[in-house]
C-alpha cells in the first residue's frame, strides 16, 4: 500500500510536497489547492510503468490520463525538473 505521495514542480506544487495516504482517503478543499493533481499523480504513477516498465520517465499522455506536454504541467515558477515519488508500507 502507498503510504505517502510525493509530488515536487508539478502543476501548483512548487515546493516538495508530501500527501499521507491511508486505506480510505477524502480529499476536500476549496477549488485550485491541488486535489485533482493528487489523483493525476496517482494515474500517472500507474500510467507511466504500464507503458514502459523499464524507464523512469513519467508518461503524461497514455492509457489512464492525458495531460498535454511537460511545459503544460511543470509548475511556471520553478526551474527544477518535476519529481513524484512514493513510499510504502
């Protein structure tokens, strides 16, 4: 199981990021704070070894979702790569 989500430089997490994640999960907020990156994160960590399972590159456009280029959904104020990663229990 995932235990946490990573998320850095991707859409409008700038800074690292880390999600607690458990069995059952309710994400809430207010509009433009990130609960629909969350869910991209997680179809694109699907997404990405299903495609290719020998590379670590993330797949932005495949089977599970389709999110335009890496200028599309790097976060505009950083010039640092986008980094997901996850730990597990």
């Amino acid at each position: 199981m995932i235990e946490e989500l990573i998320i850095k430089n991707f859409k409008l997490f700038k800074e690292e990021a880390h999600v607690p994640l458990s069995r059952i999960n309710l994400l809430t907020g207010i509009n433009g704070r990130g609960k629909s990156t969350v869910l991209q994160t997680l179809l694109l960590m699907k997404q990405s070894p299903d495609h290719d399972r020998t590379t670590n590159k993330i797949i932005f456009n495949g089977s599970c979702i389709r999110l335009g280029g890496y200028k599309d959904v790097k976060n505009i104020e950083s010039n640092e790569n986008i980094e997901l990663s996850f730990s597990i229990l």
